[in-house]
C-alpha cells in the first residue's frame, strides 16, 4: 500500500481535557490502521506536551502550526522551530491561507521558516491554494504552481526523500463543505508534483485539504497523486479523524 499522511490541523482550537480524551483514544485507534498510514496531530503549541502524554506509546506523530523564521530573539509571542521540536513536535504546517490572509504571510516569510524548520529537523507541511475568483477565472493552476515555486525551501539536498510536504488547499474549500471535482484536484496534485519534481529534483508528497470528511474521505485520498489530507474541522474528534484515515486503507 502506498504511504499516505494524515495531518490534523487543529487551529485555535481544542483544550486540556480534549487533549486528553482525544490523545487516549487516538492512541489505541492508530494501532488498527495500516503502517503505511502516517497520522500528525497538529494542537495549538501550549499543547504540544500534554497531547504526546496523553498519545503514549502510540504512533501517532506531533506537529505545530507554525514557527518563526528565527531560533531566538526579540520576538515577543512568537515560537521557534528548535522549540517546538524540544515540545516533542516533528512536523510543522506553515503559510497556511489563514496565516496569509490575518497575518499577511508571505511566500518569502513562509519559505524562511520552511528552511528555518528544516535546520531543526522539523518536516514542514508547506501549504498552497487559489482563491475562488483564482478558480472560476481558469488561472488555478498557474497560481498555486507560482506559490509553491516561491514558498518551498531552497536547499534540496537533505538526507531524506520526505524532507518537506506540500498541502494544496484551495482557500474556497476550507470550512466551506465544498471540494473541487476530483479531476480538478487530480490535475493540481500532477502539476504542483511536476513543478516540485522539477525545482527539487525529488518526488515530494502533495496532500489535500479543504473540507475533507469521513464521506469524501476515501474518493480524494484514492485520487491520483493525492499522498494524504490535511483536515481541519473533522479532525477534532478522534474517531472521525481515524475513519477519515480508516479511508484511505
Ligand atoms: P477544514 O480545514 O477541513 O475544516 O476545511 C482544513 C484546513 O484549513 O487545514
């Protein structure tokens, strides 16, 4: 079977006692899937220590949902990429639409910490998407390959294959319940994968996200180039998280 990654995106969103319930259950639930499924749970980073507590021995990996460009400084409010790795995170998502949109994000910035992640280890789950108007105009595909182009690390000789992620979300599709056409997401992941190829010399996973749930879950994760889903809203309940993972199996 083909290794395809799960991601949790939990945003501003969760707390102690969720930490707990959801981290217990998903501890035992992970061990009925498939070791080709890779799962990250992504809570917000004062949680980070509580959530790989509550995770055990499970297999389930921790990552963040962003971190600054720098390792130390005058930042105030702002987490580094050597810190998040020292809570115990091993993934990290970064220029996701939100973070674009209220933090104005920049492809720049967002490549920064994609190399700032790297230093530390961190994999980073480099995130891409069209607006709507970018979608109905026909223009899609030019953007998102733009964007990724402009936002993924330059150093592409790390030791592993799987040294960065990139998620397409198209931003429509986020918290709407509305997905693309599964040949629209298909001919996006071939040439977000082309680009990559291209610029990296590496085949680098490109996974989905926008809406993704335990009904559309297996008719993406089974789309052509599609390696996994990064889920948000449907991702803050252990079992629907796992069913969405359950899936792809
Ligand atoms: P959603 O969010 O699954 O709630 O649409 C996905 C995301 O923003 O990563």
């Amino acid at each position: 079977m083909e290794r395809k990654i799960i991601v949790a995106n939990w945003k501003m969103n969760g707390s102690m006692p969720l930490v707990e319930s959801f981290g217990h259950a998903m501890g035992k639930l992970a061990d009925t899937l498939p070791e080709a499924m890779e799962l990250v749970v992504c809570p917000p980073a004062v949680y980070l220590r509580g959530m790989a507590q509550a995770l055990g021995e499970s297999r389930v990996r921790l990552g963040a949902q962003n971190c600054h460009a720098e390792a130390v400084g005058a930042h105030t409010g702002e987490i580094s990429a050597p810190m998040l790795k020292e809570a115990g995170a091993e993934y990290v998502i970064l220029g996701h639409s939100e973070r674009r949109e209220q933090q104005g994000e920049t492809n720049a910035q967002v490549r920064a910490k994609a190399e700032a992640a790297l230093k530390s280890s961190l994999i980073p789950i480099i995130c891409v998407g069209e607006s709507l108007a970018e979608r109905e105009s026909g223009t899609a595909i030019d953007v998102v390959v733009k964007q990724t182009k402009a936002s993924i690390p330059t150093n592409h000789q790390p030791p592993t294959a799987n040294h960065f992620i990139v998620a397409y979300e198209p931003i429509w599709a986020i918290g709407s319940g509305r997905i693309p056409e599964m040949g629209e997401i298909a001919s996006m992941h071939r040439a977000v994968a082309d680009a990559l190829l291209s610029t990296t010399g590496k085949n680098i996973p490109v996974i989905y996200g926008g809406s993704v749930n335990e009904a559309n879950a297996r008719a993406i994760l089974t789309c052509d180039g599609v390696h996994g889903a990064l889920v948000g809203g449907a991702s803050l309940k252990a079992e629907s998280f796992v069913a969405i993972a359950a899936a792809a199996a």
